[in-house]
C-alpha cells in the first residue's frame, strides 16, 4: 500500500474542505445584481431550512459560532437577570470559545471532566459542581457526536439552569430520536471554514422560543429596539396609519441592550443555502469515510483509541479524533510523522493548559484526570467528505510506516 503511494510524498490531507458549485454561484449573482447585500430573502430561506432541519421554530444566522454563543448566554443573561461572577459549566475539553464567551458575559466557567470514550461533558461529575451560583450548562456535541443530554437535561430540570447545547462541531445528529440543537434552550453552531458545512465565517443560534430569538436578534445588531431588525421592517410602511409610522420612526434608532455588529450579508446565505442541499450526503460520506479509517486503523486499537459510536446517537464526524493508549510512542513522534507526509493534525482541544487559561485559573489540569489525559494524548485528523479512497489509504499507509518505524 505504501510503495503504490510513495510518489505521492507531497499529498496534503488538509482538516478541511470547500465546495462552491454552480447553485451557489447563481445565488450570489442574484443577489449582487439586485444590489441587495443585508439580511434579505437569501439569509430568510437558509435560517427557515436550518430551523426546519434542527426542529426549532427560529434560525437566527450570524458571524461566528463564538458570537453565536456569546449571544445566546447574553440573552440569558438579561433575560433572568443574572449577575456578574454567577457560574456556567462547561466540558474541560472544548474549544476554546466555548469557555471564551463565558468571561465575555462576566459570568464563571466552572469545568466539568469529560468521558474518556466520547471525549464529552461526563454528566456523572456534573452535580458536584453545582453551587447556589450556577445559572447555565453548556454541553458541546465533540467532533459531531451529541453529549450524553437526556442526564444532562435531567440535571438542569432539577437544579433550574439553561442548557445552551455547544453544537458548533455538529449538525443533524441525532441523539435518541432528537436532532442536536433541539434539545437545549438554545442550539449553536458553526459554518466555520472545515465545519460540516461552510459559509467561510457564520454561526447559528437554533430555539424555539421567541423570546430568546428576537434577543438574540436585538444582540446581533446593536442591541436595537425590536421593532426594526431589518431594513424589511420598513416594507410598507407607508401603507401602515400615521400612529403606525410615527411607532416606527420613533423606535428605529431606539437601542435596548449593549449590543454587538454580528451581521452576515446575502452572500454567506447563499453559500449555506447551496451546502445545505448536500448536508445529509456530505454526512454519509464523512460517516463512511471515518468508518473506513476505523477498520483500517483497528489492528493497532492496542497502540491508540479510535473514535466511539454509542448506539444511541449518530457520529457526523467533524473530524476522526484519536487518543494515544501506550507509552510506546509519544505523541509528539506520530504528529511529526504525519505532518512530514501532508496529514495535518490539531491536538483535541486542550483547554485547561491554555497559557491564558493557566494565567486565569492556575493549574487546574490535576483536578481534571481525564481532560489532562486528553491534553496529553489527544488529537484529530481529517475525515472530510472530499476525501478520495485513495487519500484514505494513504492515510492508512502513513500510520502503518509510523506504527513501524516508531514503536
Ligand atoms: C466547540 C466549538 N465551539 C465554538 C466554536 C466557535 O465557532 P466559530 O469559529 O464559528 O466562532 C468552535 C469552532 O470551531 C468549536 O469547535
């Protein structure tokens, strides 16, 4: 296998990929020559569809998933008057944001360890670190496989809190019969560059309560007054009574919260209204991609740990993680190895021994065993659904060479 691909030294296995095709395109043409670039009828179907695709009544499209997010805790935030200093949980493996945007809100991450199967939120060590001052859970669905939620949901039911589900690495999983982002008081999610799907930046913020969703739509421009979110809020005014347009006019530049600029144009709409008429294929490729490097890898399962599927969900592989088991070979070996052959890696979303997070919170990694297992042992490598067979057995081949030469 590895002769046939040895010409191939040069082969670059990228965490990503893009796909612009000829739809897209189209869209976009239509939109600039109606000279239309704001929140328009583009940004209004891609929001219905994913809305519809996640079971929720509101689809709100922004510039991150990070802002997504931070939104989301925002509005909670305001909404039930919490204080500065009250305490969110989130998983001591996340990326980054997912604990950024709980200091953003002036509010306190507090860490939970996560499973060593699933990589996710472990919602057995949950209650121990609830106090009189936690307000939110945010679970994240890791590498596109859903958090254990119905216990998670359980906890916050009895102890009062909101869940905000962390779906950025995830869509269209499902987890016993319900789609990630359905599941919590808010959904949020990515279309980040190497997301399932991507409008190069964007996020998404997924509920079914209108409350939250004209907050979050406030949040995301300026903090403005409800009544004008849109330059379409102003469609047929001049039809409306004069106390009407007056009511308008009045509020239009009437500010409510301290907001954000979190405004996507047409543009990006039309990019995720194409990627969305392939999601479900892209998915199956990306599952039987992951599945194929799986069987492959499975003769060394003595020497690293693959990715886990419980039965109760569905894995959309974002990305193929793999933990190191043995001492026999350090990680730091196998990266090297695969970057010199063109396999980009990224470790598994250390948080806890971030250099900001050490200067914030001290050394919190002994008090999480499995998070700092994972800091140490921990990465991830493309499973995307533009990889060829033939890129999936050079993969093979590289970790069979590194298996070899290494061990
Ligand atoms: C778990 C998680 N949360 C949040 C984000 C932030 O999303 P964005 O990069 O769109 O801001 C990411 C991005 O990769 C993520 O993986």
């Amino acid at each position: 296998m590895l002769e046939k691909n040895k010409k191939s030294r040069a082969r670059k296995i990228p965490l990503g990929t893009l796909n612009i095709g000829p739809y897209a395109k189209k869209l976009i043409l239509q939109t600039l020559n109606e000279n239309r670039l704001s929140h328009g009828p583009l940004s209004a179907r891609f929001e219905n569809k994913f809305a519809k695709l996640h079971n929720r009544k509101f689809a709100i499209f922004t510039v991150s998933g990070t802002a997504a997010l931070r939104m989301s805790l925002h509005a909670l935030k305001r909404i039930y008057q919490w204080r500065d200093g009250e305490e969110v949980l989130v998983p001591a493996i996340t990326f980054i944001a997912t604990s950024n945007i709980v200091l953003q809100n002036n509010l306190r991450p507090i860490f939970v360890d996560v499973l060593p199967d699933t990589y996710n939120i472990d919602p057995k060590k949950i209650e121990e670190k609830i106090t009189r001052k936690t307000r939110a859970i945010i679970p994240v669905h890791l590498y596109g496989l859903p958090a254990d939620m119905e216990p998670i949901m359980a906890i916050a039911k009895k102890h009062k809190l909101k869940v905000i589900e962390d779906s950025c690495e995830a869509m269209l999983a499902k987890y016993r019969g319900r789609m990630v982002g359905s599941m919590g008081d808010l959904g949020c999610f990515s279309t980040y560059v190497a997301h399932i799907i991507t409008t190069g930046v964007g996020g998404i913020v997924t509920t079914n309560n209108p409350e939250y969703a004209v907050r979050v739509k406030s949040l995301m421009n300026h903090g403005r007054d409800s009544i004008y979110l849109t330059i379409d809020d102003d469609n047929n005014l001049s039809r409306k009574s004069d106390k009407e347009i007056f009511k308008t006019v009045d509020r239009r530049f009437s500010f409510i919260d301290i907001g954000y600029s979190c405004r996507l144009t047409e543009m990006e709409a039309a990019l995720g209204l194409e990627q969305l008429k392939y999601i479900k294929t892209n998915i199956r490729k990306r599952q039987k991609n992951a599945a194929y490097l799986a069987e492959g890898l499975k003769q060394f399962s003595y020497l690293i740990q693959l990715p886990i599927i419980p039965r109760d969900r569905d894995h959309v592989f974002l990305a193929f993680p793999i933990v190191m088991k043995d001492k026999l070979l350090e990680r730091s070996k196998l990266l090297t190895h695969l970057e010199k052959h063109g396999i980009e890696t990224r470790y598994m979303m250390p948080l806890l021994n971030q250099p900001i997070y050490k200067e914030i919170f001290g050394n919190l990694e002994p008090r999480y065993p499995v998070a700092r297992y994972i800091n140490k042992a921990g990465f991830y490598i493309a499973c995307h659904h533009n990889l060829t067979k033939d890129d999936l057995d050079y993969i093979l081949a590289i970790f069979e060479q590194a298996f070899q030469k290494l061990v």
